[in-house]
C-alpha cells in the first residue's frame, strides 16, 4: 500500500502532464481567470527591475516650499540643498565615538526607555539624509553638553528606515523628524538643528520658567507685578512654557517698568512684549491668564513682515498661524512695496502671517518663485493656505507702478487698499484659487495620456472611465526608472475604452483632485465615484502589480486585449516576406483575451 508520502510525490510528479493539455490550448477557450496575468507576465516579464518603492527607498520629495523642517521625504534638500535623496554611501549616521551619550531605540526598547525617563528627545533619520548627517555631530554634542551639565534629559535616535512601524505610529514623513517626550508625550521640535539651539531649546524646557529682572536687559515679555511669586507669577510661568521662542522676565521695580514704558502706577499686574524691530513695545490688554499671555505673544512676537531665509524658514513654517500673505520683488524695488505690506499687517497680527520674498535671490527667492509657479521679476503679491491644502491666490496687482512724485501717493494709496481688501477675503475664504497648468497638448494619442492642470477634470475625472495617474517630476530618478515600465503597461492595455493610463507634470500642473505626496505618486480614479478621493497604489512599480492592482479596484470589469497568437505564430513560422493571402493579417487585430 502506498505510503502518503509516496501519493504526494507521485502527484508532484504528474502535475506538469495533468496541466499540460491545458497549457497547449493557448487559443482555445478558457475559464482560467488569471490567463490575462500570465500573458503579461510571459510578456512583460516578472524579472523586470520594479522601480523603487515607498516601501523599499523614499521618494523623491518635491520642492516644498511650507515645509523646510521635514516632509515629503527630506524635500527640503530638493529646495535649498544638493542632495538628492537616497544614495549608496560608506558613511554612517554618525560615528559610535561621537554619539556616547546618544541612546539608540528600537521597537523593542522604545516604550522601555521613554517609561524610565520623564524626558526625551528622539531623532527620527535616515542613513542616507543628507540633513540627517549635518545634524548628527550636532545632535551628538548636544547630548554630551546637556550630559556634563546634569540636565534630567535623554537624547535618542531611532532609524526609521528599519524601524517603519514605530516611525508610523508617531506621524513620521520626513527626515529628519525631531520629537520631545515629556512623561511619554512628545511635542515637535521646530528650533534650529544646532548644538546650541537644541541646549537652549531643552534648558528652557526644564529650566525655570520666569527670571527675575533686576536690571535692564535684552528682554522679550516683561511682567510688571506686585510679588515675584504667586498666582500671577504662575500664570506667567505656566505661559512661558507654552511659548518656546521668547524669553519671560518678571518684576516688582517700578525703575524697570518705567524704563519699558509701564506706568509705574499702573494697576498691576501689566506685560509688555518687546521687539528690535519698529514696532518695539506692545502692550498686552486682556485678561491675565496663561492661555491669553501666551496667545498674545504667539500673535505679536514676530515681526510684521519677515524676509523668508534660510534660517527663518523654521519659524514662519511651523508658527500657529497657517495663512499667508507673501510679497515676491527684486531687492531694488522692494523698498517701494514693503511699507504697504507692513501697513495692511497691522490689522491682520495674530491672523495672517506676511513674509517678504527676495526674488532674484538665487538661494530661497529663486526655488520658491518656481514652487509658486512664478515666472519673471514683476513684483507678486499672493495669498498662500498652508501645506495642507496648499490653495494659493494672486493678487492683481496694476502693470507697472508710477514712480512720479505728483502720482506715486495715490498709487500707494490704491495698493494698500488693494492688499487689504485682497487680505480679508483671504481670512473669509472668498477668493479663488490658482493653479498651474501647462498648455493642452495638441494631439494626446499615444499608450499613456497626457494630462495637465487644465485637462484634469476632462480626463481623470470623467465619470465613465477608470483612470490610473502617474504624478511625476522630470527630475526624478524615479520617474524616470518608472517611465519604460508605466509606458509598457500603457501599450498592454491600449484599447479597453474604460480604462486612462495617464501621467501629468507635477512640476509644471496643480489640481486639487490630484496631490502628490512626492514622486511620482500614482493614483486610480475609478468610474463613477469620481467624487471620493483617488486611491493610491503602493506596491512594486512592475507592470503585473500594476495590472493585479488594475484588476482589483476596476468599477468597470476589464479583459486585456492583444494580437491573435494563433496568426502571430503563423506570420513568424513563414517569415517576413511570405503572405498568407486575405485569410490571415499581420497579427495585429485586437483579440479579446477571455
């Protein structure tokens, strides 16, 4: 009697002839569901190199004007930097000799670690960040300085490209990604990615929270108040720790309050914000508590209109205030418009956020203006929602300025009136957004569509079809590893009338239906439910998980069509210069799969 072992080895013997008869009816018909899969993957070959995925290197980020501390993968080095992105390289993070006092977590030790200590900050990075290596020396001696000072901290640093789920689970999109844990809470770190910045950003965390002033100082909000402790002072205290960038004094000296303006017999207790700029002293009317102190400073604290570099990038990206308005000139012309934007952000402090873009400077002005969609030196005025829907309006501004002195008050007259107005229907949500978009192509007939702002909602978001949208940038090397393969697949499924395989610039074309979070991004569009957002596929760029993908989310079932393989074997068997009368073509008509 056959043993078990001996039925199954028999049966793996016989399963190539028990499938052969059904592998040889190639043009016979078939009820084997996955017949289309195997042409492709005979065809378009599993073997071909997938290009890279979100899951295997991050993508090329694009370049994100709103977020120069981390997201879309590191994109910041696409904006202000060189770096482009991952790379084979021999350097680590950092050295171990740099790092001893640098815990390093993982999955397994994480809730451990941030358990024990009341205190943590965690660096999120990856191996290949450029920016992740400029900061490591840095973030290494942080954590020794704060070490020899005996500061209640640990610094820390988890690489999210082998720790995926434990850099998901805290919001992680780009590199690298700072948290402050305090008692297993974490908070952002928006400071400078310096020694010195992260010491004092930390010391103030832990520090005390009010110093007395007893003598003049380089101060920012002073407290003029009738104990230096108390239910006032902690009211000051408590604001102060909500606010990481200003410093807070109190004082109970009627000569100090007097040398900051404060009316010594002023009802106490009274604070006054003060600046270096022309707007030194504000003076803080509402009621005194933390919540109050700390939203009038967050409102006040910066300058009317901030000159967007490098180093103040930080600080207007990661303020509260989301909306802004932003002024694009050349450094010569500037002088006649800034005053008219400071003027209209008086009556928008702690709304609106206005921010000066030198445009012919080649570092920042350059990269934004393209961001923006902004060609030339003409003098721009637009109003920008933030990185999350990212809708930005332009101001019309007249064509030329009037530079004569008999004409030039009643053009500055006719502007600010202009920006204020343009302003306020920016915070009441009644202007139209703007978007760019390449011209329509003339003729759009080859395999893969091509789409532009304009075209969109004519292509992708007609109802009637499934459409499948590569979002791509030309300098992408991902993109542009992607091409062959997004190309091969348009040519296997020319001719289903149900199905767009598409690409569009993303570079050059805006849509709020189609979003990239970096490149390329690549997004289905199924008929009839045009009105739900795209679904996006992630997994291995080849053509068959393409395909398989296709299947799966199509509202509108599909076959795959290609040329009859009875008349292409005919054609091949009698060779190039042979007919084979009117019975047989080329080969070339579409055959319906299934």
């Amino acid at each position: 009697m056959p043993t078990p072992r001996s039925l199954l080895l028999l049966l793996l013997l016989a399963t190539p002839f028990l499938l052969l008869p059904h592998a040889a009816s190639a043009s016979a018909p078939t009820s084997n569901p996955d017949i289309d899969l195997e042409y492709l993957i005979k065809n378009a070959g599993l073997d071909d190199a997938p290009a890279a995925t979100a899951t295997d290197d991050p993508e090329d980020g694009a370049p994100n004007f709103p977020d120069l501390d981390a997201d879309y993968e590191d994109d910041e080095e696409d904006l202000f930097g060189d770096d482009d992105g991952p790379e084979e390289s021999s350097h680590s993070h950092s050295s171990a000799a740099d790092e001893a006092h640098v815990l390093l977590l993982t999955a397994a030790n994480f809730t451990a670690i941030l358990a024990a200590r009341r205190h943590v900050m965690v660096e999120f990075y990856a191996p290949w960040c450029g920016h992740c290596r400029a900061l490591a020396p840095h973030y290494a001696a942080a954590a020794s300085a704060l070490a020899a000072d005996g500061v209640d901290v640990a610094l820390a640093k988890v690489d999210a490209t082998e720790e995926h789920e434990l850099a998901q689970a805290h919001g992680v999109q780009g590199y690298p990604t700072l948290l402050f844990f305090i008692d297993g809470v974490p908070r952002d770190y928006a400071g400078e990615r310096t020694k010195d910045a992260i010491v004092a950003w930390i010391s103030k965390k832990l520090g005390p929270a009010v110093q007395n002033l007893a003598a003049v100082d380089d101060v920012a909000v002073l407290a003029f108040l009738d104990h230096l402790s108390g239910a006032h002072s902690d009211e000051l205290a408590a604001a102060s720790r909500l606010e990481d960038t200003v410093s807070f004094y109190q004082t109970t000296s009627p000569d100090v309050a007097k040398l900051f303006h404060i009316d010594p017999e002023a009802k106490r207790p009274s604070v006054v914000l003060l600046k270096k700029e022309e707007e030194k002293l504000t003076v803080f009317d509402g009621e005194f508590r933390a919540s109050a102190i700390a939203e009038f400073v967050s409102a006040n604290k910066i300058p009317l209109i901030t000159t967007l570099t490098q180093e103040t990038g930080p600080a207007i990206f990661d303020n509260p205030i989301k909306k802004q308005i932003l002024l694009f000139a050349v450094a010569k012309e500037s002088s006649k418009f800034l005053p008219i934007i400071k003027e209209t952000a008086k009556s928008f402090k702690g709304k609106l956020l206005f921010v000066f873009v030198e445009r012919d400077n080649e570092e920042v002005g350059e990269p934004v203006a393209n961001y923006f969609g902004i060609t030339g030196n003409e003098t721009t005025v637009l109003a920008y929602t933030g990185n999350e829907d990212a809708k930005k309006f332009f101001l019309r501004m007249v064509s030329s300025i009037i530079v004569q002195e008999s004409t030039m008050f009643l053009t500055k007259i006719f502007l600010l009136v202009n920006t204020q107005e343009f302003a306020q229907d920016f915070l009441e949500d009644k202007l139209t957004p703007s978007y760019k978009s390449d011209p329509v192509p003339e003729s759009n007939d080859e395999d893969v569509k091509v789409v532009v702002g304009k075209s969109l909602d004519q292509i992708v978001l007609d109802e009637s079809k499934d459409v499948l949208l590569e979002i791509y940038a030309p300098w992408c090397g991902h993109c542009q590893s992607l091409e062959p393969i997004y190309n091969k697949l348009g040519k296997y499924l020319r001719g289903i009338d149900s199905l767009v395989i598409a690409k569009m610039d993303g570079t050059n074309n805006e849509h709020p239906r189609a979003k990239p979070d970096g490149f390329p991004t690549i997004l289905f569009y199924p008929a009839g439910k045009k009105s739900f957002e795209p679904i996006t596929f992630e997994g291995d760029r080849t053509v068959v998980e393409m395909y398989k993908f296709l299947k799966k989310h199509a509202a509108i079932p599909f076959k795959l069509k290609r040329p009859d393989s009875s008349a292409a074997r005919t054609d091949s068997a009698e060779g190039p210069g042979s007919s084979t009368g009117p019975e047989k073509s080329s080969g070339s008509n579409p055959k319906d799969e299934l």
